[in-house]
C-alpha cells in the first residue's frame, strides 16, 4: 500500500472532511466510515443539501444576509423596525442575537471586519452597501454589533468616520455599539482586566 | 421566521452535517458555512468525493476490509504471510496496526463486535466467512486483536469456542491474543488496577 489508507476512495473522501476547518484526519475518517455505513439514499441526502445550498443559496439584497429569496424573511417583515439597523460580522451572528429574541429591528452582515493582517480591507466587505443603505432608508439608529476585538474595533471606527465624513451622521441618526462588560453570570475575580475595567467606566444607573 | 435559519438550504445542510457522531449544530453551521464559502467546483469536489465513495466502494472478498478492488492490496500481495491471520473490528484497526510496521500478516476485519446490548449477534458479523477461511486456507495462526472491553472479550471467547467446536482448533492452529498491560511510557501510579494486575499475571522473561 502506498498510503495509509486500504482505498484511494476513502482517501479521497477523508481528505475532503479533513479540509474543513478544525476536523484533523482522524475525526475525517471516523465521519466518512459513519456515512459510510448508511444506506445510500442516506447519503444522496447528505451531498444533495450540500450541492443545493451551494447552487441555490442567495444573499439578501438589503442586509447581505444569507436567504432563499431575493430578500430575506426579516427585512421584508413588517414586524421589524426598519428604523434600525444592527451592523454584524456574520450569519451566525444574525442567528445568535436573533435567539435572544432582544432585538426587533433589521440587520446589516459585512461579510468580515477589516483586517490588514489578513488582507480584508474595507471595500472587501459590505460597507459601501450599508453607508448607501443609511444615506437612502431614512434610517434612525446604527448599532454597531462587531466583535469585541481588534479588527472589530477598527471596523467600528471606520464605519463612525465613513458616516462622518459623508454628511450622514446629524442629530438624526444615533450610531451605537454592544455594551461591554463582565457577563451575566461571570465571577469579577475571573473577569480579565480590561474588561472589568471597561465595565467600571462605562457604569450605568442603578435601576434598583 | 419559523425557525433560527435565514434559510431552509442552509438548515437542511447543517441538519445533515449535525447527524454526523459527535458534532452539534453550532460545528455542524461553522462546516457548512465553510464550506458554502468556496469556489461551486470545490463544494462539487466534496459532494463527489462522497459520492463515489459509496457507490464504488467494495470490501474484499477475503478480508472484508475497505477496498477499491474485489481483492485489497494486503490479501493480492506477495509479501504479506498469508498463514497469519489477525481478526479485528474495523477499518481503523487496520490502519492502527499497518502504521505500527510489525505485522506482517493478512487481517479478517469482522465489521463489528458481538454486543447483545447494541442487538450485534455473532450471524451480524464476519464470523463465519473467518471460521470458513480458517478451515480452507491452510491458517497457521490466528490473532485475535479486538478491543480490550468486554464485546471484544466475549466477542474473542465465541471465535474460540467456535473454532474448538468445529475441530479446526488443533495443534497446527495457534490462537494468541494481543497483550494487554502497561502502555508503553506510562507510569504504573496512573495505570488502572485491572490493567496493571494483568501486566503482573502475565509477566514475561526478561530479555536483558
């Protein structure tokens, strides 16, 4: 045998699984050995949704996110505030404020932050979309929700001065971001200390 | 929206990766999202990786190993002893034992162990096609290499009692078991009782 595997076949498929990220070639192959066993119209299910998300998927025309309509369920329902626009770094951002059932307004998916370290600048992501979208949609509040990180910091302040310098951010339109602080249910003792200190500066009133 | 999706595809997709063992939906999302990120042609590398994985894929006639031709590599080969023959599980045993290099015999993988509990019965297994190759073949040795758990030892005592009972099991036929002890590199403090108390029952000479 030439590799360590009994068929090129296998091999194949295992290397597939393996490309995906944080799946080593050990939990590729225990993967495809449980496809595998199943019959195969099992399987012809499993490649099946992958080839038609892959041909069908759309992203929404307004917020970018991902859709099978040409406009996505949230920004064409008329239960959403399109007053207010939630700025986020991906789909699966969407999908984690939308659990906290906290937010009613609409959303806007960059598709990334900047990052010079990675080669993403800001017209590699959907920000012309969002400052055209503010200028056109009479929109009221922008709540920056990017991470809390570096890039996501950067990528806040780039959108701040973007609106700035284009006339658009007046009295008439509040821009925003998450709060930051210790989260619920966290110990202060195990709080790093950025955070705890942010936290302290950015103190609000008691609501007792 | 009626689910936590912005789209039926991209549930149905990360529905089928989430049936995969040991990853949840959170992974399963990350995958697909992965995944719908590349180019359609490598997306169709995936799916046709898999594809013709379960429609081309044969086990051996001999072994029942994972093979892409009637006969694998191992059982065709010259070099390989054909009248040492060592009885595993599954294709990963195979593997585990090829990339020791120690083993230079033939396998019978038996696609499973008996487990009443799992309803695995030994007519479940490739016991028989081993006890009919066993007979025919001219075995000298038979190695049995199944987990140390209890399905593997019951599994073994079966094989055994089989072999006895159909009178193949004479002098010309050695049965062995692999050895259970010590792993190598592990301190006896953290080597559990049953494990350690084997390695002393079945000590061997000394070969300074």
């Amino acid at each position: 045998m030439n590799s360590d595997y009994p068929s090129i076949l296998l091999e194949h498929a295992v290397d597939q699984f393996a490309s995906l990220p944080g799946v080593g070639r050990r939990t590729a192959l225990r993967l495809v050995l449980s496809l595998l066993r199943r019959p195969e119209n099992e399987v012809e299910a499993f490649t099946g949704a992958l080839s038609s998300l892959k041909r069908d998927i759309r992203y929404c025309r307004i917020c970018h996110n991902l859709s099978d309509q040409e406009v996505c369920p949230i920004c064409s329902s008329h239960r959403r505030d399109h007053h207010v626009v939630c700025v986020v770094e991906n789909v699966q951002d969407v999908m984690s404020i939308e659990r906290t059932g906290q937010f009613s307004g609409v959303y806007h998916v960059l598709g990334g932050v900047i990052s010079p370290m990675e080669g993403v600048g800001p017209q590699d992501i959907e920000i012309d979309s969002l400052l055209g979208r503010i200028s056109a949609e009479g929109i009221r509040e922008v709540i920056l929700a990017l991470p809390t990180t570096m890039e996501g910091d950067t990528t806040n302040f780039y959108i701040y001065r973007r609106l700035m310098s284009l006339g658009i951010a007046d009295e008439s339109l509040r821009i925003t971001q998450i709060a930051r602080g210790v989260a619920v249910g966290n110990e202060l003792e195990y709080t790093d200390e950025i955070t705890l200190g942010r936290s302290i500066m950015n103190r609000i009133e008691f609501k007792g």
